[in-house]
C-alpha cells in the first residue's frame, strides 16, 4: 500500500491493492439523482468522467416499500443537457404513467432508466477513501484498485447520516431503529410502534405500519403541518413555487438558489430551518385513521422494560412499545461516511456552525477540484440542494465551474 495512504478499515485492508491505473479528469461518487445529473451534465461538456456507486441505492434500500414521493411529477426530473430523459420522456415509453403521488417503486425505474441512458458505463464499486495528492485526488475502491483523479464529485447523498435523539443513543437495534434502516414495514405487524417525529417520513412510516397491522403511537413535539400537493387544485397549489419546498411565498426564493448563496449566512440559514421544517403531504391525512396521536410530547427517557421499551415524557406521563421508530431526521456531516481522508477533510472550510464545506457558485471547497453536491450542499446554497429539484441547478454549476478548470489547466 503507497505509504500516504491513511490505513483503511477492515473490509479494504483484506482487499488486494492495486497500483494506480492511468489518472481520470473527473470522479463522481455516487450514483442517485445529483451524481448522475452530475455525470450528464459533465460529460455534455465534454469532461472525461467516471463515476461509481450503486443507483439509485437510497430509494431502494432506505426508504419503505409501498411510499409515495412528497415531491410533485415536474419537481422530481432529474437533468441531462438539453432538458432530455425527464419523468415525462420515460413516462412517454411506457413504463409508467403520470401519477400524484409518484410512487417510489415508479421513481427507482425513473432513476435507472436515466442511469441506463446517461451513464451506461456507471461502475458500481464503492469508493472507499479520497485522498489529496498534490493537486490530485488518489481514490482507492473498495477491491483494492486505486486511481488519480484531477477532480471529484462528493455526491452521497444520505447515508449514514440518520440523526438519533441522545435520549435514545446506545439502545439495542431491536427496541429502538430509525427509519433508513427499514424496507419492510410489514415486519412489525401485530406490534406496538411509537413512531418519533411529524415530517414526511413519521407521517407516512406510522400510516405504513398501521395498514400493516401494527399498533401505531405517533409521537411528536408538535402538531403535524400539512402542505397541498399536486393532487389538490386548490389557490394555494396553483400559487406554490414548482419546486414546492418552503411555505408560500418563500418556496418562490428557494428556487434561486444562486441568490440564496449570496446572503449572510445567519439569514441563509434561519430561512433553510424555516422552509426545511417537518410537514407531511395533505394525501396523507385520510391514512391517519388507524394511528393513535398526542402531539406536544417530548420523551426525555428510553429503558428497555421487558421485552419491549418503556418511554417517560416531558410531563411525566409515560407509555410503553415493543419498538421505537425514529423518524427523526439527518444531520449532515460530510466527515462521517469515512471517503475522506483526515488531511483532505483538514483543507476543507466549513460552512460557518456546520459539518458541511462552505462551496463556491460552482460547488467547489475551499480544496481546488473537490465538490459537493446534494444535501451537504444546503448550508451553502440553501434549502433547494436537498431535493431532486435542485439536482439541474448543482449539475449545470459543477460542469461549468469544471469546464472553467479544464480551460485553465
Ligand atoms: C424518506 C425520504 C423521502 C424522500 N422523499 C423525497 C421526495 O419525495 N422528493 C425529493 O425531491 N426528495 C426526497 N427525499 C430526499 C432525497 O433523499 C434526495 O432528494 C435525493 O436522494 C438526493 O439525491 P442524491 O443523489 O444527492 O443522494 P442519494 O439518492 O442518497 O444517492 C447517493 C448515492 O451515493 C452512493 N454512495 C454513497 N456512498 C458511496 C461510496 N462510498 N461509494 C460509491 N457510491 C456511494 C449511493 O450508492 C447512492 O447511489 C427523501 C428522503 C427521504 C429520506
């Protein structure tokens, strides 16, 4: 193994190490909607790519079968030059038809039909560590082949970012999971669920569980927010901005984020809170019938009790469940999916009270050639960066800002 590289974990250091192969202008890691709009756009400006990961691997392996999209039909297109391979062109094949919601099994085969099309040499190696070089990024994949890159694209999206409450840290896998972990939610049927949290997820995972036959106890701070969607023709739908991320009428500046960027990042980051904060799809709510709900709760304490788990909450009533779901969110740290290496991650300038990299106009750090792209972007280009709508928006700024580089070198 080349001396500077940092040892890496056990699953790498059984693999056999290669020597570098021939050095690549462009790595994109990671293959769900940012890194292949990505990888289109790059290559549409003729910048010599390769990018790895599984697609769409998230949605498959992440999220609940049988889930819904929150996002509408035109705010879910990922992006190639020219507008091409969008919802409507793969709807027009024939594989799927238009529908509000969009459901997630339809989505994936949206992904990997655009995969197929715009990435057809996509390698599905994990990329196990990025190291700098110089002015090069030495990658090291996870058989052991290791090859120079000028540039790369971090572009990884959610995992292993799940956010767990410190009151339920350190608590076994079979009392207390977060919902990145579950495919299936039919598992639990015939148990007691206390379902933590009011956004999308909580919402949708407690309507999932109860239809299939758990006993389901919504928990949350608050009462849950419900926002219109696509289905609903109301004044108020045809007013939202397309996206539809935020209230009214601040969804209308989410959709700039080039102007986003531009603000104090005190007030960049009150405004992501506000249009990020926890609401559920109004079509959820006639699924809420089979779920137990007492907002206004916070649980301070989490013991096993049993075979199950006993909760106490902020009043000092209590309740008892065979499960804790936690529908609580991500906290972003582009240090905690382990690609990085220490002094690489050293260079990197943060965003001011964030683990995310202050970015350039072109998703650039503060370490020439090193982007980000997705949610790790949102503390620097604000709320639109978290969501498939604003995968256009990163992937024409990352193409351009590498075409500039390319010009120079
Ligand atoms: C429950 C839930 C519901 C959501 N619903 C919506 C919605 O309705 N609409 C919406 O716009 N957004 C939604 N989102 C947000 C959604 O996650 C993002 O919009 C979208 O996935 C961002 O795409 P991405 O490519 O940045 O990340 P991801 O889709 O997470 O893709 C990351 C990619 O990186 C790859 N990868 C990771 N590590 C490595 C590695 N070491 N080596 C190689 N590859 C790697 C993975 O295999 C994957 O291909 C939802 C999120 C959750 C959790």
């Amino acid at each position: 193994m080349n001396a500077s590289l940092t040892p890496v974990k056990p699953a790498a250091a059984s693999a056999k190490v290669r020597a570098p192969k021939s050095a690549c202008r462009m790595t994109v890691i990671g293959a769900g909607p940012s890194g292949l709009s990505a990888t289109a756009h790059l290559r549409g400006a003729g910048i010599e790519t390769r990018t790895f990961g599984e697609p769409m691997s998230f949605w498959r392996g992440h999220m609940p079968t049988g889930m819904k999209l929150r996002s509408a039909w035109d705010a879910s297109n990922f992006s190639a030059p020219g507008g091409r391979y969008s919802l409507n062109e793969y709807a027009a094949t024939g594989a799927i038809r238009r529908t509000a919601p969009i459901p997630i099994e339809d989505f994936i085969h949206y992904g990997e039909w655009f995969q197929r099309q715009t990435v057809p040499d996509l390698d599905r190696r994990k990329v196990l560590r990025v190291e700098g070089i110089g002015d090069r990024f030495r990658i090291l994949l996870e058989d052991g082949e290791r090859f120079d890159s000028e540039s790369v694209v971090v572009a990884t999206g959610l995992l292993n970012q799940e956010f767990v409450p410190e009151v339920f840290r350190g608590l076994p896998p079979e009392l207390v999971s977060h919902t990145a972990g579950h495919i299936d939610l039919g598992r639990f049927k015939g148990q007691r669920v206390a379902v933590i949290g009011r956004g999308q997820s909580a919402v949708e995972s407690a309507a999932l569980l109860a239809e299939s036959g758990a006993e389901v106890e919504l928990i949350s701070r608050g009462e849950i927010r419900w926002i219109g969607w696509e289905g609903a023709k109301t004044m108020m739908h045809w007013m939202r901005a397309p996206s539809g991320v935020g209230p009214f009428p601040l969804d209308w500046l989410v959709e700039v984020p080039h102007v986003v960027r531009l603000w104090p990042h005190a007030l960049r980051e009150k405004f992501s809170k506000r249009c990020l904060r926890p609401a559920a799809a109004g079509w959820l709510a006639p699924r809420m019938g089979g779920v137990r709900y007492k907002p206004g709760r916070v649980v301070v304490s989490a013991k096993p009790e049993g075979t199950g788990i006993a909760l106490v909450f902020d009043d000092s009533s209590r309740a008892s469940a065979d499960h804790v779901l936690l529908a609580t969110g991500y906290s972003l740290d582009v240090a905690k999916p382990g690609i990085l290496s220490a002094s690489l991650l050293e260079r990197v300038r943060m965003q001011t009270g964030t683990h995310c990299p202050a970015l350039s106009a072109h998703l650039e750090s503060s370490v020439p050639g090193l982007y980000f792209t997705g949610a790790s972007a949102v503390p620097a280009h604000g709320p639109l960066l978290r969501f498939v709508a604003g995968v256009g928006y990163s992937a024409r700024a990352i193409a351009k800002g590498a075409a500039a580089r390319k010009g120079r070198g």
